[in-house]
C-alpha cells in the first residue's frame, strides 16, 4: 500500500496530492487552469495545406500543399512570424499567400480557347440532341445571334469572362431600350451556356453566378376587345371576299370567344371540333413552321364551345373545300395548308382599321375571352383550365374584371327583376290581345 493510499483526504490535499478517485479539482482550480485551445477545424476540400518546418538555423517557415490536378505541388510560404517580431507571415497572411499561388499555377482548362459565341452553339446542338422543342430552340438561336454572338463578349474566352462584363452586357441592352424580358432571356442563356462550359471544363467559374438576374415585373395591363368593337370587327370582314373572307371571320369569332392561342387555331382540325359535345379539344400547335405539343401540360384542354361559335365554325365548313376529319378547320381556302402566320396578321389589322376600332394584337382577342369569362363569374381556377395556362398566377391577371361577392349579388337582383318585368309585360299583352 503507498504512502499517499494511507492518508486521509484532508491530509492528501494538504499533501499536494489531487488524485482523488472521488472528487476532481475544485471550482477555484477549474477558475484559474489555462484554457484548452480548441483543436483546428478541419479544412475545406480543395483549400490545400498550412503546414510549418524548421530549417537547419532553427528558422520556422510556412510550407503549401494542394492538388492541382494530377500533380501536388509543395511550396515554401514564407518565414513564421515570431511575437513581437515584424518580420514574418501570421498564419492568417499565409493563408491568403496559399490561396494566391494556387490560383495563380492553376493548369488551364480544357478547351480554354473556346469563345462564347462557339460555346453557345454547341450548347444549342446538345440541346437538339436531347430532344428541345423546336420553337424553344429557334428562340434561343435568335438570342445568340443577336445579343450574345457580336464582339466584344461573343469573342472572349469563356474563362476571360467576369461579372462586370456580364453587368456591362445588361447595361448596354437596357440603354438600347430593350424590353426587361428579352434582357432577362439573355441572361438565362448566358447563364446556361457556362454552366454546359463548367460540364465540358472549357471555364472554371460561371460569372453569371455573381450577378443579380435582371428584373421582370409582370404588368397587368391587358388590351381586349369589348361587344361592339367586336362585332364592328366582324361586321368589317367581308364573308364574300374572296379567297379569305369565310375563313378570316370565322377564325376571328374562335379566337375572341375560346382564347385559343394563334398557334393552337392555326393547327385546328374538324376531328377536334366535338359538336356533340359542345367543345373544342386543343391537342396541338403550329409555331414558326413547327407542330408541336401545346405550350405546357394543361395546353391540351376542351374548351366550350359556344352556340354562336358552332354556328359560324358550321356555316365555314359548308363553305369549306376541306371537310375531312383531318383537314385544317382554318386552311387556306386554295391550298388546304397552314395559313401564313404575318399576311393573317396583315389582314386582322386592315380589318380593324376598316371597323374603326383601336389597333390591338391578334393575341388580345385571347385577353378578349379572358376578361368576358371573368366578369362573367367564372371561378380563376376553371379559366386557368380553359386558357391552357401552367401558373394560376398568368391567370390573375383577368381578377380585376371578376365581379365581387356584392355585385353578383346586384346582378342577380337586376336579373330577377328583368325577368318578372318581361313575365308580367306579357301577361298584359296576352290580356289585351289574346291568341286565337
């Protein structure tokens, strides 16, 4: 038995003893012990190593290790400063040396001479391989023609670009007027194509990463048509005039009356008008010489059909010299083929201008059947249906023309009265000149 096991616990801690297997050091001891450094967190992948040695002379110096590649390169940092001493590196000042010449012997990427302009275009031909519609390609081409492909950007490397050439490329389309979605939508493909660079390794970074994306605000200001303008319109077209009267008028009613896009009109087949049923089914669409799918999941829809609707569509096919299930409802009269999308726009407007009726897109005879359907009191979520849209919030922009709870209320009270007043004027009618 030892010494220290023999003494009592007052006489051990007078002895200096404190390995009491009962008690650990006391609060004043725990007070005034030096703290335990924490230990160093672990570093980032892909920072290197800080690490020190010791040279012959007993001079400590700060050494780098990194990957670069296929190599791991050693360098020597620079002296450890001592405290007190001026001369030196703290560790913090040898950090940012590492990080400088690792940037600095980075091996270039692969491809590092591929300019954005050629980097575009292959991004578009990987594009078509994986199957993008053809109308969202054309889109993009247009947007590499003419905003990304003309120097100085279309010319640099994709490594040479930096945020502030991004910026300056947005600066410049804003001071040419052009409109914040066409500025946003060259952003996006920018951005697109040096995240394909980052994938092939033609850059590193992707500068579009640093820069705020461009601002679309959604304005909620809609042209349409109302009644009268509408029926001057028709009134204006001329169903005799050939060879496009018939098919004009009837394809004028459709629009401002189903809100069928002018893709989805122009690709319409008899097969697709269900008289039965009193709908119109929308299975596809014809863009820039293109059949396509409709623009999202809910573009394939049925629309109603209205009674006017279906007896203009009935008198056309009459008229008709395509009447088969797969012949086009709105044809060219001689052809039979799809009609050119800018002489159907040339003639709308020379329609309105004879109709006296303010100019408006053929596209706002779409916002003409939305506004009519929502101060009509259908619900947002069924004309979401009906106008084919992927977001409810595209569809609020007809809210405004929905009647409140209040004027439903006030409509269906005129109604009422309308009714008993038509009710008892033909009571009285009847009483004065009875039928015999």
């Amino acid at each position: 038995m030892t010494v220290a096991a023999t003494l009592t616990a007052p006489e051990r801690e007078c002895a200096g003893d404190n390995t009491s297997p009962s008690k650990g050091p006391n609060k004043r001891q725990r007070r005034g012990a030096p703290k335990r450094k924490k230990p160093a967190g672990r570093r980032g992948y892909g920072t290197g190593t800080l690490y020190t040695k010791t040279d012959a002379e007993g001079r400590e110096w700060w050494y780098g290790r990194w990957c670069n590649g296929s190599s791991r390169p050693h360098r020597k940092i620079g002296l450890v400063r001592v405290r007190g001493s001026e001369e030196g590196l703290t560790r913090t000042e040898a950090e940012r040396a590492l990080r400088q010449l690792m940037e600095s012997e980075q091996p270039k990427p692969i491809g590092a001479e591929v300019p954005v302009a050629d980097a575009g275009d292959r991004l578009l031909r990987h594009l078509e391989a994986k199957g993008l519609k053809p109308t969202t390609l054309s889109t993009y081409r247009s947007t590499l023609r003419t905003h990304l492909r003309p120097p100085p950007l279309g010319e640099l490397a994709l490594h040479e670009v930096d945020p502030e050439a991004v910026e300056e490329l947005i600066a410049t389309m804003r001071g040419d007027g052009k409109a914040p979605k066409t500025i946003a939508n060259t952003f996006r493909l920018l951005h697109q194509i040096f995240v394909f660079g980052k994938r092939k390794r033609w850059c590193r970074e992707n500068p579009c990463a640093d820069v705020d994306s461009p601002v679309v605000e959604r304005s909620s200001d809609i042209r349409f048509l109302d009644r009268e303008e509408l029926s001057a319109l028709l009134r204006a077209v001329d169903i005799e005039e050939l060879p496009f009267g018939s098919t004009d008028r009837a394809l004028f009613l459709t629009a401002a009356m189903t809100g069928l896009r002018q893709g989805e009109l122009l690709g319409l087949r008899w097969r697709d008008v269900d008289w039965g049923a009193s709908k119109i089914r929308v299975r596809r669409n014809y863009v820039r010489g293109h059949w396509v799918v409709p623009k999202s999941r809910r573009g394939s829809r049925a629309v109603p059909l209205a009674d006017q609707v279906a007896g203009e569509l009935g008198r056309h096919f009459k008229r008709s010299a395509y009447q088969d299930d797969d012949d086009l409802v709105f044809a060219h009269p001689e052809k039979g083929t799809v009609l050119d999308h800018g002489a159907l726009g040339r003639r709308f407007k020379r329609a309105l201008k004879a109709a006296g009726v303010r100019p408006v897109r053929f596209h706002d005879l779409r916002h003409t059947f939305g506004t009519r359907m929502a101060a009509e009191g259908v619900a947002m979520r069924r004309l979401q249906e009906w106008m084919g849209h992927a977001d409810l919030k595209t569809t609020q922009i007809y809210a405004d023309y929905e009647p409140s709870d209040d004027e439903r209320k006030v409509c269906f009270i005129l109604r009422s009265c309308r009714g008993n007043a038509n009710r008892l004027l033909l009571q009285r009618s009847h009483a004065r000149w009875p039928l015999r």
